[in-house]
C-alpha cells in the first residue's frame, strides 16, 4: 500500500498491483466530465466502456456521486519500468453536456509493484486479467539470430520485434481458434508484452468465453483424489457459475516460438443472503487454472474490502467471517456492516434500498507447473432490492402560521428535483412563487432530509371544516426525487394535516314581511363549498326560480327568500288569531354531503294570508298541512258541502274557490256587516269527526256608500225596449199618469271589464235640490221600492253595437207620477214658469267594485252590490278608488198640465 496524494479533486491510493484514484463527490457535483489516459507521448486516449475492459481499467460510482478509478499495472498507456508502473490521468469538466468552455485536470501517479508471481489472474468487475511470466529455455537463449528480417520472410504474420506476440488460440469444447494479435485487437481482447511478462485480457462479453459450473461435486473428489483431508466435504446440488476462457499464447523470442497457458476463470456467483447476512463462496479447485497440475496446495487467503486487506482483528470487529475450508473460502458480511454502504434504489415505482460492499479475495496457491500463483478477486456485492417507507412528519408553527414539513431522511445519493403542486410539476427553484420554501438538513450519518416550510394561508393548501372552532388544513404536493448515478425517478406523495383553532362558521338572521320569510346567512371560514340544501334538495339559482324563490350569494352573504306559502315552508298551526310558519335550511359539505350546519327563521302570520274575498262574492281559501299531520292526504280536503273539493293541491296545501253562496257556507248580518263562514276539514274513512278543521269567514259593510254626480244626457233615451233613441225634433215628450218612463245608467270611464255598476238609492222630489222634500224612493237599495202600487222594473243589458260593457250599464222602468196631498195635486209648488222647473229623481249612490283575482288594488272602498235577489245582503269588497262620471236624470213638469217632459244630459 502506498497513498500518493489524497487532497485536491483527485485522491490516488495504490494498492498492490492496482491503482485508485478517488475523485472528489463535492468538487466534481453538478458537473459533466470526460475521463482521458494519456500515453508517454501525450495523446489523450477517451475511456468508454470498450476501452476500459479491454485496456484494464475500471470505472464504478460509489454513493454521494463519488467516482473511483482502478488501473492495472499493466493496463494500455501505462508505463513500467524497474518494478513501478506510471498512469497518468486526464479530466475533463464542465457545466454542458457539449462539454464547452471544459476545465482539464491532469494527474500522474506511479506505483511501485515488484512481487510478481509467476502467474498473476485478476477478476474486475468488467475484465478477467491473466499475466504469466515469460520462460526462455537456455538453449534459445544461447541462440543469436543474424537477420531480423528472416522472421517475416517466414512468417509475414509475425512481428520483428523481440518480444511480441504473435498469436492467441482458444480452446473451445469443440474446436480450437487462433486469431492473430491484430484480429484479437479488434475482438475486443487485450494483449501486451513486456521484458519478463505476457498478458491477456478479456472483457466478460468476449465471444470465446464460457460459463462454467464449478460444482460442489468435483470439488470432494478433488480432495478426496489428493488426500489432503481425512473427512469428505458434504454434498451440493448446486455448484457456482464462472466466466471461464481457455487459450494458449504465442510469442516469439529471437527464432523460437513460445507457448504459454493464458487461461483465466472468474466468479460469477456463489452469493448467498440468509438471516440478514450475505455469505460468499468461491471454489478452490477451479479446473481450467489445474489443467496439468497433479497436486497444489495453500499458500495464502486474504480479503479485504475496497481493495485493503483486512487482519483477522479487524475483521473480527466488524463481525465479518473468514473461512479457508477444503473445498472452497467462504465470506460471511452483516449486511449492514461497516465497510459498506447502502444506496437507494427504485423498483416499479416504489423506493426501497439495497446494501453494497466491494469485497476483496486473495487467493496463492502452490503447484509443481506455476510454482506461485496470485488469484485476486474484487466482488462487488449487492443485496436484493429492500422496500422502505418515506417518514412525513409536520411540525406546525401556529405562530407564524407555517406548515414545516419534513420528508425523510434519504440517503445522500438521493436528490428533490422538482414538486407536483395542483397538477403542475415545478422546480424546487420555481416552487417559492407557489410559496414553498425548501431547504435540506443533513445528519451525522450521511443522510438528508427535506424540509418545506408552506404558509397555512397558501393557495394551494385545501382548508376544510373539521368541528367546532377546529380547521383542518391539508398540504397535498407530490415530491420527484431522482437516484445517482443511476438516474432513477420515484415520486413521494405528500399529505400533512394540521388542526388548527380557527374556524368561524356561517351565522344567519332571520326576519319576515308580510308576504315572505328571509335567511340572510354571513359566511364563515369554512364554508366556501358548502352548499344550501332543504332537506335533501339541493337549491340551486334553478331550482329557486321554479318555486319563484329568491337566492342570491355574493360570496361573503348567501340570502334566501321564500313566500309564506311555499311548499318548503312548515306550518306549526294557529297561535293566538295568527299561523306559525317555519323554514329550515341546510349547508352541506360540497363533496362529501355531510351535514354542517343548519338554520331557519318562524314568524307569525296573519291568517287573512290564506284567504281572499273577492268582490264578485268569490273566496279563495288556501288550507295548509300543520306540522305533525304529515300523514294528511291535503286531496282530501273539503267544504262543509263535502262535494267542495280543491282546485288546488300540493303537498302541503289545498286550495278552494267557490262562491259564498255555496258549499255550505251560512251567512250572519248586522247593521254594518254581513259575514260568510265556512270550514276546510278532513275526516279519516268511516268517521264523521273531522280531525282537521279550519274555519273561515269573509265579512262585508253595508253602510258605507258613495254619492256619485249626474247630470242629463244630451242623447235622448231610447224608447220601449231600448232599442230606438228619440231624436231631438222629439223634444220636449209628453208623458201621461201610470205611463212608463224608461231610464238607462251607464259608466262611461274607465273602460274596464273588471268594474260592474250597481245602484243604490234613487229617488224623486218637487225641487231640484236632492235633499228637499217630499221624497219617494223609486229603488231602495239597489231594490224595488215596496210601498209603490207600481213598482220599478229593472231591464237586462246584453252585449250590442252601442254595448259593448253590458255590466257598466243599469236600465229600469217607471210609471209616471205626480206628488199630491191628501186629494190635491201639488201643481201649486212648481215653479211652471221656468222650463226647467221640475220634479227631480236623484241617483245617490252607485256602487262600483272589481273582481281582482289575485291583483293588488292600491286603495279600498267600500260599495254596494244590489244584484243579489236578496235585497238586504250586502258584501265588503275590495275595489280600486276612481272617479267615475254618472248621469244626472231632470223630470220636467208643465204647469196646468199631466204631462211630464222628459228631457236627459248625460255628461
């Protein structure tokens, strides 16, 4: 062992005869280079692969990107001179692949080595090494050649020079092959001469090598044929496989063509990994190197690791075993002893490990052909791939509200290349404009782990509501690691959960007018996907507008308003002359429908909600379903008059319309009122006692009226049956006693369908002030007057050219009178000298009103209604104020005379 030099780039360690050269993990990282020999000339020979196993020489990665060059004594541009051979070395690197702007680094080293063996055989990882010392019998030495040149006259083939080689032959089971040197060249083999040695070298891929199974067998009878033991080896079934190749090497020397033996044989199994421990055997007897030898024995066993021989102190304290047996040496390592390593590794995926040590063989043996010969074998050993599982652990930092989350540890050949955050992949150098932060710790054995540190605040950290004031807050990121030098990928998914004392949940205030219910929720911090549910549907802005719902969220206030009688409002019956009215919503979580919360809003509500008395004596009674009556059929639902059945049906309500005089509805009256009651009941099959029973009532003034002005019709009226109109040359007419007067009463504005006119008082007096006296009512409200002999007779209005409202129109007859006291007329009191002077018949009140179904009227009055047969009902409707013009009808009377003028204006 002899160390040239162990600081810079480079280390360089000479171990027998090998050379190793270390170069620096920390100086080479992040850099690409290219790995030249240089020859004593100094040309610069690149080392790929081809190049290496065929000149001797062997490049491995270690962990930590570290790389280690071995050469031999006798590899290609080497040099050897008095027992030390010379390398020199060239570096190339740089920070492209193109290998641009490269830096070289040139380092030589020499090392002594002058202990050969007759016969040398090194097994590397990708060459099999054989060197044998060159024999000259004495009688060829004491021969001089006279002309150089002979030699190729005789054979072209062979070289001139003193010492070269001039061809090699394998022996193959079938047949024998020679190939000259320059065709060996170009196979791959290596071949080389020096004063005192002949060597071959032959990559594991050459065509003329074999596997061979050395099997536990031929071993015993081996012994057994030698005697050197008093005890048989036991038996195996399975032997152990070796890279075998057979050829004799020709040289020259002066005029003598030698021949030696180059044979070589390396392991290619003989592992074994039981209990945690690896166990490696290598045969003694390997017959291709005993070809010719009747007896050998033991000289030496070392091993080592990573080519220094280890003593059996050392040894011992690293628990290894070293076994010199018969048949063959045998190794046992702890896997993870010192003295290996373990590097990470990817199988399908999935991350696991494997244990490596370089393990070192020397093996000299004794026989009476080789004298000495030296087998070293270095036999990198790998345990199978070993799954393991990445440790996450989350510290959190509620004070600054960080997420520190470390991944690992790794060991160091393992490095973070880039992170998956929603579905894109970025760098760890572009991952702080996500907001990550990562940095990496190192520990004393070796290993390192990742640490991102992530604000909880980070868009792409999910926050999710978990109960209480508790917020959980998930970091979900997937991790891209790549191995060296192997360039394998695998990816680590990350999921750190914090629970965090933040949340603040949605709040609602609840409120009602007289028409609707209103939820105004203020949105939390947990609930931005939490959606609104009643019961278990969910409403959406579609779903709202079917029940004409009003919905609106503008992200910090979701609002809903629904009418009082909707089908998602519940009713909790009658309280106090007012309707208890109920409507729950539900927030859920948008992905798993989990309940979260839960709100609504009741108010009280005026029965006169559920019903409408319109003017026409129609009612429309909407009975609802009260809470704890779910099993109600609301279909079934009737009227006092059980063949009353709803129009209407929902789930929840039935809807009647009828008119007050039917369906069994009664009727009260008093000097003001005239109210109509019914009831909304259901009864089970078989059972007259209704087990539900909502009673009802509209109620209507008869007092109140309303004077409407007239005035006479420039228009004469129609004579008879209405159907023919006096002309003006008519003018003035002549009317007798008990002759009949016809009056028609019209509303000319508005034109409106919904308005029906109806009379109410009209009567006659001597003057033209209404309120004089005597008086004699020709209609008393809205009826004939009783007392008459010849009552007033009301005429139908059909639809004509001139009629195109028949209800705005009021038609009726009279038969002329005069007013008279005890048996004289009372001509004496009209003011005959005037042509106008006359009787007058005064329409006081006149009553107006709409059928509204459903339309809202901005201000009620009250009217009468005298075409019910009924004279003395009256109804309380709900009718638009307007000012309406109505005809104001003179009776003229002539002095002296019996005959009436009737002249009317109608304005």
């Amino acid at each position: 062992l002899f160390n040239i030099s162990d600081t810079g780039p480079m280390s360089l360690e000479c171990l027998g005869n090998l050379l190793r050269i270390t170069l620096s993990a920390e100086y080479f990282e992040d850099k690409y280079l290219s790995l030249f020999v240089v020859d004593r000339s100094g040309t610069a020979w690149e080392l790929d692969e081809a190049m290496a196993a065929q000149c001797g020489y062997t490049v491995t990665y270690t962990t930590w990107r570290g790389i280690e060059l071995h050469a031999s004594a006798l590899s290609c541009h080497s040099h050897l001179e008095k027992d030390v051979f010379t390398v020199t070395i060239q570096i190339r690197t740089s920070h492209t692949p193109d290998m641009s702007n490269a830096t070289t680094h040139l380092k030589s080293a020499s090392c002594p080595y002058g202990l050969w063996s007759p016969r040398e055989l090194i097994c590397e990882s990708n060459y099999m090494e054989v060197s044998v010392k060159r024999e000259v019998p004495q009688t060829i030495k004491d021969f001089v050649q006279d002309e150089p040149e002979d030699w190729t006259l005789v054979f072209p083939e062979a070289k001139a020079e003193e010492a070269s080689i001039w061809q090699i032959v394998f022996h193959q089971p079938e047949e024998k092959r020679a190939l000259l040197v320059s065709n060996a060249w170009s196979a791959g083999y290596g071949l080389n001469t020096t004063d005192s040695r002949v060597l071959l070298r032959v990559p594991y891929t050459a065509a003329q090598v074999q596997l061979v199974e050395v099997g536990v067998l031929l071993l015993a009878q081996q012994a057994a044929r030698l005697c050197w033991s008093n005890q048989m080896p036991s038996l195996q079934e399975q032997g152990v496989t070796f890279s075998v190749l057979r050829s004799s090497t020709f040289y020259k020397y002066q005029w003598a063509i030698l021949m030696v033996d180059t044979a070589v044989a390396c392991p290619v199994d003989g592992v074994d990994y039981t209990n945690k421990t690896i166990t490696w055997t290598v045969p003694k007897y390997i017959p291709p190197l005993y070809a010719g030898v009747p007896i050998f024995k033991d000289v030496l066993v070392e091993a080592g690791v990573d080519l220094h021989k280890l003593s059996a102190k050392e040894m011992a304290s690293r628990k290894y075993v070293l076994l010199n047996e018969l048949k063959a040496i045998t190794m046992k390592i702890p896997i993870g002893a010192e003295g290996g390593y373990y590097k990470t590794s990817v199988s399908n995926g999935q991350l696991g490990i494997k244990y490596t040590i370089n393990l070192f063989l020397e093996h000299q043996w004794e026989d009476n052909k080789w004298r000495l010969t030296k087998h070293t074998i270095i036999k990198e050993i790998e345990t199978p791939f070993e799954q393991t599982e990445v440790a996450i652990t989350n510290n959190l930092n509620l004070s600054a509200r960080l997420m520190n989350v470390t991944v690992g540890p790794f060991l160091p050949d393992v490095e973070l290349v880039n992170l998956t955050i929603e579905g894109v992949a970025v760098t760890v150098l572009k991952a702080v404009q996500h907001g990550y932060l990562i940095h990496t710790t190192r520990y004393a054995n070796g290993s390192k782990a990742y640490v991102m540190q992530v604000p909880l605040d980070a868009p792409s950290v999910k926050k999710e509501y978990m109960r209480k004031d508790m917020r959980a807050y998930t970091l979900n990121v997937t991790l891209t690691f790549i191995t060296y030098p192997s360039s394998e990928t695998f990816v680590v998914p990350v999921i750190a959960v914090s629970a965090v004392k933040d949340a603040v949940l949605p709040s609602a205030r609840g409120f009602c007018d007289g028409r609707n219910l209103h939820l105004i929720i203020t949105r939390g911090n947990v609930d931005q996907n939490w959606l609104p549910f009643i019961s278990d549907w969910h409403l959406t802005q579609e779903a709202a507008q079917k029940y004409k719902y009003i919905l609106r969220d503008n992200g910090t206030h979701l609002a809903i308003s629904v009418p009082f009688l909707s089908p998602h409002v519940s009713y909790e019956g009658f309280h106090n002359s007012a309707i208890k009215a109920s409507f729950h919503l539900i927030l859920k979580d948008g992905i798993s429908l989990a309940q979260r919360r839960d709100f609504s809003v009741s108010c009280m509500f005026s029965p006169s909600e559920l019903i409408q008395c319109l003017p026409n004596g129609t009612v429309i009674i909407t009975a609802i379903k009260l809470v704890g009556g779910e099993d109600l059929d609301t279909a079934l639902l009737v009227l006092r008059d059980r063949q009353c059945k709803p129009s209407l049906v929902t789930e929840k309500t039935a809807t009647f319309k009828f008119n007050v005089n039917t369906c069994g509805t009664s009727k009260k009256s008093n000097s003001t009122t005239m109210t109509y009651e019914n009831e909304v009941l259901y009864f089970r099959p078989d059972n007259d006692t209704p087990i539900y029973q909502l009673k009802f009532l509209c109620s209507y003034a008869v007092k109140q009226t309303a004077d409407v002005q007239y005035e006479s019709k420039k228009n004469p009226l129609p004579k008879k049956s209405y159907s023919e109109a006096y002309q003006e040359s008519e003018y003035p007419v002549v009317k007798y006693l008990r002759e009949a007067l016809y009056f028609e009463v019209e509303l000319l504005q508005p034109k409106d369908a919904r308005l029906d006119l109806n009379l109410d008082d009209c009567w006659a007096t001597s003057s033209q002030s209404q309120d004089s006296l005597p008086q004699w009512y020709i209609l008393n409200h809205g009826c004939e007057n009783n007392k008459d002999s010849y009552r007033t007779v009301f005429h139908k209005v059909d639809y004509g050219l001139r009629v195109k409202f028949p209800q705005h129109l009021k038609r009726f007859e009279v038969r002329m009178f005069t007013f008279v006291q005890g048996t004289s007329l009372l001509q004496e009191q009209l003011p005959y000298e005037q042509r106008t002077g006359a009787s007058l018949m005064s329409v006081k009140e006149c009553g107006v009103f709409l059928e509204l179904d459903g339309m809202n009227i901005l201000e009620p009055v009250v009217a009468a209604d005298s075409k019910s047969k009924n004279c003395d009902s009256r109804r309380r409707v709900v009718a638009l104020q307007c000012q309406v013009a109505f005809p104001r009808l003179s009776l003229i009377r002539l002095k002296n005379s019996n005959k009436i003028i009737i002249k009317t204006k109608i304005k």
